[in-house]
C-alpha cells in the first residue's frame, strides 16, 4: 500500500516501552534510595591520625629524625616527609654542616615545600625543638 505508513524496525512497541520504563523507574528509585542512604558522601576524607600514629613514642625533633619517624604525625605522609628531611639535607649541605639546626622554631617548617600553618598546627604537639644559644647557632653558619 503506498499511502499506509510502514513501520520501521527501530520504533519500540508497546511491550517494549513497558519494560524500558519499568527498568528506568527501578534505577531511579535505586539511586533515590542509595542518596538517602549516603547522603553525607566525602569523597577523600582526611585521616585524624597518620597511619603509622601508633608507632610515635614522643615527641620528635624535626632536625634529626628520618623520614618514617615523621611519616607517622599526622597529616604528614611519605611525600611531604621526605621533603622535610630532603629540604634539611640540602641546607646543611649549602651550609657545609653537617650537624646545622635547620629548624629552631615551628615556623622554619613553613619554607618547605607543602607545609603550611594547618599542618603546623597539627604538627606542633608532636614536635620538640632544640634550645640552644643564638651565638651559638650563628657561629655555625
């Protein structure tokens, strides 16, 4: 018949839509369900403690400990704690002392690389700095 439309092969029937719909009507009320469920989603959450927190004894002085030791505060990683030795290795070398105080004060932390105030406020009950004579310190660089 050329006046009769013809039907196609990618319309759907009525069965088919049926199920498409009953299949979409699941999937939203699943996601629905699984938002209401999860509604308070953090995608990275920060740990409260390091993950090597209970290996930390006491406090710790910046200017003498390895890179695992400070790996364990929290807030600090593997990363960040190889900076921290690496920036002290690389003063003491430019310094050509080997035994230099890098860090005297909580502040002296701040020049490397990815530490800022947070993570020195989080850092500051866990570490312990020397107490020496200024004259003493200078004479050294």
């Amino acid at each position: 018949m050329p006046g009769a439309p013809h039907p196609s092969r990618f319309t759907w029937t009525d069965s088919q839509r049926r199920v498409l719909l009953v299949l979409l009507t699941i999937l939203l009320i699943s996601l629905v369900a699984r938002y209401a469920l999860n509604s308070m989603y953090v995608s990275d959450p920060q740990l409260e403690t390091g993950p090597r927190y209970g290996e930390l004894a006491d406090r710790i002085d910046p200017n003498t400990v390895d890179w695992q030791t400070l790996a364990a505060l929290p807030g600090i990683g593997e990363r960040r704690a190889r900076d921290i030795v690496e920036y002290r290795e690389r003063k003491r070398a430019q310094a050509h002392a080997p035994n230099l105080v890098v860090f005297r004060v909580p502040g002296d932390l701040l020049y490397v690389k990815g530490v800022g105030l947070g993570i020195l406020q989080a850092l500051q009950p866990f570490l312990l700095f020397p107490t020496t004579d200024r004259s003493a310190t200078t004479q050294a660089l």
